[in-house]
C-alpha cells in the first residue's frame, strides 16, 4: 500500500542568524572573494539540506534555494534577460545575476513586485515580444546533484511553471503569449529531462497563478503546456503545484495530465475540501496536502489535522497517493524557535517557525502511516502547549473582550458630514490655500540610532535619551518654521519602526530576536507577534507631540499607524477573526487618539500604508476585508471634535480597487504617493469625484535628488486641474527617515516656494 509521505515545498534561504544576507552583502561589498563568497553559499545550502533531511523530511526541495529570488533564477535558466544586461555569456556570470537584481552604474535593475499576497517581492522577468528564451545553465541539476553526491539526498527539483512565469513577466504584447510559451516548453522539456537522466523521480512545478480567476484560453494554454511536457517526459512525475488559496478551476487542473497536485488546505481550505467533497480527487494521482501553515508561526493543531488529513486519506487511492505539506513554502516564515531564548515559555511553545512545522509534518505523516497511537505522546504535547497560550492571561482579557463585544454593527461615524467639519476645521486653522505638510519622519541620522542604541544597551539612562529626543525634536521644529511649512511633525526620532513602536507599548505585542524573514534580496524584516488581546496601557505618543506642539504656533500633526498596517505587518494569532484583532488594535488607538486631543494636538495623522496589501486575492473575499479595514479605522478616528482634523498616509499608487475605500475612511485629508504616477492617480480621484482633503505628492523621496520648484509646481498644478484647490495639499510621497538632512531641507524649500508660487496664481 506505500506510504504516506512528508514533503516540504521550499525552506527559508536566510539562515537561523542572517549567515545568508551577510555573505551576499559582504560579496555585495567587495569585502569577500568571490570563491569564499561560493563557499560559504554552498556551506549554507548544504546544512539547509541536511537539516530537512535529519528532521525526516521525505521529498526534500531543491532549487528553491537562490541567490536572490527563485522567480529571476527561473527567468534566468531561460534566457530572459532584460536588453540591458544583455551578454554573449552562455553561462550567466553571477555578476550579471545580482545587476539585474539590484542595477548597475548603466542600467537600472529590474521591477520588483509582491509575490501574490505575501510581503516577499520578486523580479518581475522582462520579456519583449521579441524575445528568444533560450537554456543557460541547468543550475537545477548541478543543485540536484550536489545534493545526491554531498548528501545522498535525491532532491525533489521545485521550479515555477510556464504559465505562472508567463503571466508574471512584463513587458510583451498578450498576442505573443501562445508564440512565448511555445518557445518555452522544449526548454522545461530540456531542463526535466536532464533531471530525469540524473535521478530524480518527482519534480515540483509551482503554478500559483492558478488560485487566480483563469480565462478560457488561461486553461487551454495550461492543457497545451503540460500535454506537451508529459509527452515529451512521460516516465518523470510532476506535481503540480498551488498555493496562496483554493483553486479556482479545480475540475481543470485536476484534469491536466500530471501525477500528482498539491493544494492549500490552509488559506485554501474551505475551496479545496469543498472542492474535493463535490468532484472527487482523481484516484491515481498523488494529493500533496498542504495542512500547516506556511504563513503564520503558530504550532498546527496537530490533532484537528490529523483527523482532517484521514478524511483527504479516504478521498485518494492508497497511501503512497497522499503527501503532508506546509501549504506554502517555508520561505515566508523564520528559520526556528530553538533560538529564542527570551519569549515567555507559554508563548515560545506555541510557536512553530520553518523547522518546528517540517517535524510536524514528519508526525502527522507517522500518524497516517502507523497509528494515531504511534504519535499520541507529540498530539498530547501539542495539545498542552497550545491550550496553555489559549488560556493564558494574555487571551483572555475580560475588559477588551468586553469593549469588543460592545461594538455594534453600525459602521462608527463622525458627527458631522465633511462639509460642516471642513468649515469648522478652516475657521480653526486658518491655513494658506494649498497648505505644506510632511508625512512625519525626519531623517534617522546616524546620530539618531546611536543615542537609540545607547539608550537600549542601558548606556544611556532614560532622562538622557528623552533630552536628546526633544533635541533632535526641536532643532526640526526651528528648521520647519524656517522653511516655512504650514503643517509641523515631531519628527519621528523616537521611533525605530512604525509598528514596533507601537507594538513595544501595547500589550499583546511580543518580539523575537531572529524571527526574520525575507522581504526581497538580502533585506529581511521582523515581523511582530500579536498573540495576545491588544489593549492599550499608557499615552504612547503624547509627551513627544504635546512637547513639539509647545514649540510653535503652527499645529502639529499627532502621528499613529494605523490598526490595518500595524495588523499586515505582524505575525497574528488565528484563534481569532482578522476584524476582531483589527478591532483590539483600533480601540487601543482610539485611547490614543483621546489622549492626544485632550493634550490639544488637533491634527491627527492615522498612517496606513499597508491597507492595500493585505487586499484578499480572491474576488468575493475583497469586500468583506475592506468593510473590516475601514471599520476599524473608524473606530479608531471618527469620535474626534469637529475641529479635530483626522489624517491618513499611503504610500502606493494603486487606488482603483480601493478608492471607495479611501472614501469610507471619512479622514479629512489624505496624502499619498504620487510623485512617480501622478497622471494615474488624478484620474482615479477625479473620476471618482473625490471632495475631501488630499495631498498628492510632489517629491519622490526614494531618490537622493532635489526636485527642483518648477517640477513639483508642475505637479502641483496638474493636481489643481482637477482637484478643488479648497482641498488640495502639498507634501512629499512619504515621510523623510531615510534621506539626508542636506538633502531633505533644500527639498522642502523648494516644496514651500512651489506651493507660494502656484498660490499667487490661484
Ligand atoms: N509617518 C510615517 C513616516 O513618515 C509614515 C511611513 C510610511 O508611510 N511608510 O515615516
Ligand atoms: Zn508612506
């Protein structure tokens, strides 16, 4: 009957201490040969391996493995390579590898772009539609053979499949889609076959497009392409496989003619089991069940699994058809908790990083395979521990539990409509037309993360480090005046990170000290843990907006995250609704929000940049995450005074899925990103017809360069052809932390002469 096997999709590249993101910087650098610099890779790759082998792990990725980003190195094995980075080398020197990546001194990297719902970015291949992929160097085989020879593992090759290569890359015409996938399939066909002839048995062929709607001729192409590749490898099994959701075509994919397909039953859940219950799992194919959380780092209940995966069990022919998966790549989540040495044990041990979750699967297939028995001992254990955080004090929090269930359906509303606070809000400010106005930080010097550093080390007493805050806060509130903004900010100084700030000051917040994961090439983040019920202890910005405040005449904008961001950025408990944990983090704000209006901040700026990002990537879910979204940052802002002026910030360009959203927000004044897409943007808001404050921006902070007056006056006005120039603001794309002082001031005179400049033409 075979066996039940355990199977991992991709492990993390980083390293249980960044060991990965050093040797490529210090390569990067100059400070590493480029011998040591292979060296050392291949050190890690190996011990990354071996790893997953020792933890018992049947079917062992390779290839997932990268330099930088699995989705370059698969463009990259084809031949893709932008114009510019063109070479007559048949091999790709790693040198041209990390240009396109990262750009050289003549060319400009590739775009880099989100990997579906994750924060993970990818290089998006650039194709022309006069592109020949042609193979490079089969860099899968040198990786599955140096896994067989070094370690005797034979290797289950992972690569992205045509189609989702396809559909991701840019820059060619659809009408050569057919004519491209054409040139592609001979050279996958090329690629699996020398797999094949080395040893392998099964390959992974990762088509996560395929849980986003597909056209007709979607579907024909993937019957087209993976006919082709059966034909021409018919003894190689591939699995297909999908992540990220359920399946959107579930009884076409499993028509296609592969071994085996591998689904999400994790975000995917519902769709897929549903799926299955309805249609059937195609009896002679393997099922790579995807139970344990690829995404999140909670420990997988493994009993509730358990009985899950028996039912899956009886939907395939026979144990060898079932595999026990993450439901993602392990990319997505930190290496392991065994370093953690500081968590409060009850959170610790309901942890489960990329390591933790492979010894899960490795039980859950034991369990299937000999007895429930034979595992009872890891069940009772895991039982225990996630009860233990279940029935801790930090979830169990009677007076937020209370405030929430308080909440009424009713969507929170200002008292009084935009137009009647508008007037209020103008008779109380007496603003210029056209009013100047940053995102909030200043430039993070390096003198800035110095004294945060001493401060931290206990270097530098508490009393030190605050004195040095209000230094740094009022040399700027001095440079603004001087500069002659209309709308001040503290400056940020006290901040390390939007979220982490907050996090550190509310309860329900924990940190790890190598929870990283990566967000795109060598730079990694930390994500928060939200693991318990948020609430809110104590003013967490007041003494430093109320002290900026004192310092001048001109208000100054109070400056939180909103619960949306602060919530996309974390790792979240999932014992709980995503509204209920947005909720918790608004009603901790709105304290806040309290708090600084009774300081007598009257501009209240709420940041959310990532509200976007966390958009559902299935249609029929968008609406309900959006309501949820806007909820909650009304619940944190819309109890103000008239005259309280509620702000907000992000920083995308991409508002036609959301600019209804925008609206429900009811701030009175947005800023956003728009120095780089002005034109796109405009239309969005005027063809929407939106009435209510808004700063387009007028500078791109991600470049070291100073817009000249004449450039942001010209954006400036492209805004005013549209916009009420009653509502019209004038600020940069986003707040200042990483530029330079030289570089930030000059910019901001600039900014202020271009709004006096079009004001006098009003
Ligand atoms: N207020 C924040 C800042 O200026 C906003 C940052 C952001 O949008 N990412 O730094
Ligand atoms: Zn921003």
């Amino acid at each position: 009957m075979g066996k039940v096997l355990s199977a991992n999709l991709g492990y993390p590249r980083i390293g249980e201490k960044r060991e990965w993101k050093r040797a490529l910087e210090a390569f990067w650098a100059g400070k590493s040969s480029k011998e040591t610099f292979l060296e050392t890779i291949k050190t890690l790759r190996l011990s990354y391996l071996k790893k997953q082998k020792d933890l018992g792990v049947d079917l062992i990725p390779i290839g997932d493995f990268s330099l930088y980003d699995h989705v370059l190195d698969t463009a990259v094995l084809f031949g893709l390579i932008p114009d510019r980075f063109q070479t007559d080398e048949k091999e790709i020197a790693l040198e041209t590898y990390f240009s396109i990546a990262r750009g050289n001194q003549d060319a400009e990297a590739s775009e880099m772009t989100k990997w579906f719902d994750t924060n993970y970015h990818y290089i998006v291949p650039e194709i022309s539609n006069d592109t020949k992929p042609h193979l490079t160097k089969n860099r899968l085989l040198d990786l599955f053979n140096e896994a067989k020879n070094e370690l005797g593992i034979v290797g289950k090759p992972v690569i992205v499949g045509p189609i989702t290569l396809l559909k991701l890359a840019k820059g060619y015409d659809s009408d050569h889609f057919d004519t491209l996938l054409d040139a592609l399939l001979p050279l996958y066909v090329q690629v699996l076959a020398e797999l094949q002839e080395a040893g392998a048995e099964w390959v992974q062929i990762d088509e996560p497009i395929l849980v986003k709607a597909q056209s007709e001729e979607d579907l024909a192409a993937f019957s087209k392409a993976y006919a082709y590749i059966k034909k021409n490898v018919p003894e190689l099994k591939l699995l297909l496989q999908t992540y990220f959701e359920a399946l959107d075509h579930y009884q076409e994919v499993t028509a296609l003619p592969v071994d085996g397909f591998g689904f999400d039953f994790v975000a995917g859940k519902a769709g897929n089991l549903a799926a299955i219950k309805t249609y059937g799992f195609p009896k002679d194919k393997v099922l790579a069940a995807g139970v344990v959380d690829g995404r999140n780092i909670w420990k997988t209940d493994l009993s509730a699994t358990f009985t899950e995966l028996q039912t899956l069990l009886s939907a395939v022919k026979d144990h060898k058809n079932l595999w026990v998966t993450p439901s993602s790549s392990l990319l997505h989540v930190p290496v392991t908790v065994s370093n953690e040495t500081e968590l409060d044990p009850v959170l610790k041990h309901a942890l489960a990083f990329a390591d933790e979750k492979l010894g899960e699967i490795v039980v859950l297939a034991k369990g299937l395979n000999e007895s429930e028995a034979a595992i009872y001992g890891a069940v009772e254990q895991n039982r225990a521990d996630l009860n233990a955080l279940q029935q801790s004090v930090h979830r169990n929090n009677a007076a937020v539990q209370a405030e929430l269930d308080q909440l009424s359906k009713e969507l929170p509303t200002r008292p009084a409509s935009f137009d009647l606070r508008q007037q209020v809000q103008a008779d109380a400010f007496q603003l210029p037309p056209l009013p100047t106005t940053t995102i909030g930080s200043f430039p993070q010097t390096k003198e800035v993360r110095q004294a945060r550093r001493n401060w931290r080390k206990g270097e530098w007493s508490d009393s030190q480090y605050d004195q040095f805050i209000k230094e740094e806060t009022k040399k700027w509130i001095d440079i603004q005046e001087e500069i002659g903004l209309d709308v001040l900010v503290h400056g940020e100084f006290e901040r390390n990170d939007m979220v982490e700030y907050f996090g550190e000051k509310l309860d329900g917040f924990a940190f790890t000290r190598f929870g990283w994961v990566q967000s795109y090439g060598s730079r990694c983040v930390k994500p928060p843990l939200i693991f318990g019920d948020v609430s809110w202890k104590e003013p967490m910005t007041v003494k430093e907006s109320a002290y900026a405040q004192s310092l001048t005449n001109k208000p100054v904008k109070g400056m939180l995250t909103g619960p949306v961001t602060i919530y996309n950025w974390s790792f979240v408990r999932n014992d709980i609704s995503q509204a209920s944990v947005f909720n918790q983090i608004a009603l901790a704000l709105k304290k806040e929000v309290h708090a600084l209006e009774e300081a007598n901040i009257r501009m209240i700026q709420v940041d959310e940049p990532a509200l976007r990002e966390g958009l559902p990537l299935k249609e029929e879910k968008k609406a309900g995450y959006l309501h949820d979204a806007v909820y909650s940052f009304r619940l944190a802002t819309t109890f103000v005074k008239n005259d309280t002026q509620i702000h907000t910030h992000m920083c995308y360009s991409e508002f036609d899925e959301i600019i209804d959203t925008i609206d429900a927000l009811d701030t009175d004044v947005i800023s956003i990103e728009a120095a780089r897409s002005h034109g796109e943007i405009i239309a969005t808001f005027e063809d929407f017809h939106y009435k209510k404050g808004i700063g387009l921006g007028v500078y791109d902070i991600h470049s070291p360069r100073i817009p000249s007056v004449a450039e942001m006056k010209s954006y400036a006005e492209r805004a005013l052809n549209v916009l009420d120039p009653k509502v019209v603001w004038i600020n940069p794309d986003c707040g200042l932390k990483t530029r330079r002082t030289e570089e930030t001031v000059p910019a901001l005179k600039n900014m202020v002469e271009a709004a006096q400049q079009v004001r006098a033409e009003l």
